[in-house]
C-alpha cells in the first residue's frame, strides 16, 4: 500500500501546528497570522454563506470558459501553423515576441476595455492560457515522424485525414501536457484578475477581507484558492491518464 497519502496527511497536520503554535507563542502576532483554528473557523463560516458559493462559481466560470476559448484556439492555430509550409517560419517572430509579455500586464488594457467584469478576467485568462497550449501543439507537430508523413502522401491521403491518423495522435501527449499546464495558469489569473481588477469571485472577495481587517477571513479564502488549485490540478491529470490511456508512458504509470 502506497504511504504517500499517509505522509500528505501527516505533513498537513504539522502545518496546521506549526500555524497554530507560532502565533500563540508570540512568534509572529496573530494580527498578521491567526492561529489555525481561527482560520479554519472563519473558513467554516464562509461555506454557510450563500455569497461564498456565488463567488465561487464566478471564479470557476471565468476559468473553464477562459481555458476552454485558449485551448480550442490554440490547438486550431498550432495544428495550422505546424502542418503548413512555411507558415511556422513566418510566426516564429511573432510567437516568440508575443509569449514573453506578463498577463498581468494587459491588466490596464483589460479595465479599460471591459471593466471590473468577466471579460477582464477572460482577457487575462485566455491569453495566458493560449500560449502553454501553443507551444505544446507546435511541438507536437514538429515531433510527427517524416518518413511516416511522406509515406501518407505518397498513398494519397488528404490532408485532414494525414492530421486525424497521423499528426493527432502524435501531437495529443504534447496537447495533454499543454492543457495541464494552461489549466494551472488560468485558475492563477483568473483569482489574480479578480484581486487586482475587482471582477466578481474569490479574488475580490480576497480583497474586500484584506480591506476590511478580516485577517482569518483573507487566510481561509486563500486556503479555499489553493485547495481549488489542487482540485483542478487533479481533475486535468485523471482526464490526461483517461485520454492517453493507450500511451506506453501511461501505461507503466499506473503498472507502478
């Protein structure tokens, strides 16, 4: 029997000690840092609350549609520059210019266009999202076996069949990877566009704790953020592990 989850548990429990002890011993004052019980009620009082579920699901909304709009796009994009001639040679500058640019940068741009709205969010969402993607179909385009695609040509098939037998199953680990990854980094911005800009969901409700004083409140609201973020991190791993289930690196995966 595998002893990871017992040492998970077990490193949780001296967390939760370490972050109650410190402050009753007067290490670090509970102004900054509440004890984990107080934490942890302050937690319990926000799941009995209706506009917790609200903001919730706002911040969730965001980032299933804005991860969803990125990876169709950029699986469109990448599966169109990789497979024409030419044509990654003529983006390459492009790509490489535009990927490097911070998300929180276009934080100005996205209040003005939209405001402290869901399309702020999206904004952020999507292009921080659509680049991880990108890479990852580019790559797995590029990793497409030539004498295979020659072969193919050479048999007469049409190109969208040459995609769907030939360079989408080798691309779909890469596309699989690109997902984890867009995933992780559209639930980061989606909370970030929320506490920066003020758009409805954990962000805000992050934001209006820390300004009015609630200290506990701020913590638990944080440890809902990441708990989400272990969530959707799971979540995307099991559905990789289902759709390449045929992969051999899958395969001796879960023999291990």
């Amino acid at each position: 029997m595998s002893r990871g989850p017992a040492y998970g548990l077990a490193g949780l429990c001296g967390l939760l000690a370490l972050v109650e002890a410190v402050p009753r011993l007067g290490l670090v004052d509970e102004r900054f840092l509440p004890p984990a019980t107080r934490i942890l009620g302050a937690l319990a009082a926000e799941l009995a609350t209706s506009a917790f579920w609200i903001a919730l699901g706002e911040t969730m909304r965001g980032w299933a549609l804005g991860l969803a709009v990125a990876f169709c796009t950029a699986v469109a994009a990448g599966v169109l520059i990789g497979t024409v001639p030419g044509l990654r040679a003529l983006t390459g500058s492009t790509v490489e210019f535009l990927r490097p640019i911070p998300s929180v940068a276009l934080v100005p741009l996205a209040t003005l266009l939209f405001g402290a709205s869901l399309g702020s969010t999206l904004l952020l969402v999507v292009y921080a999202a659509f680049w991880q993607v990108l890479v990852q179909v580019l790559y797995g385009v590029a990793a497409v076996d030539p004498v295979a695609h020659d072969t193919a040509r050479s048999y007469g098939l049409s190109a969208w069949s040459r995609i769907r037998h030939l360079v989408w199953p080798t691309a779909l680990p890469y596309v699989m990877t690109g997902l984890r990854l867009a995933a992780a980094v559209a639930f980061i911005l989606a909370v970030t566009a929320e506490l920066v800009i003020g758009s409805p969901g954990l962000g805000a409700e992050i934001q209006v704790a820390q300004s009015s004083g609630a200290v506990p409140t701020v913590y638990a609201l944080i440890v809902v953020a990441g708990c989400v973020g272990i969530v959707v991190n799971a979540a995307v791993r099991l559905l990789e592990r289902r759709v390449l289930a045929w992969h051999p690196a899958v395969r001796s995966e879960a023999a291990a």
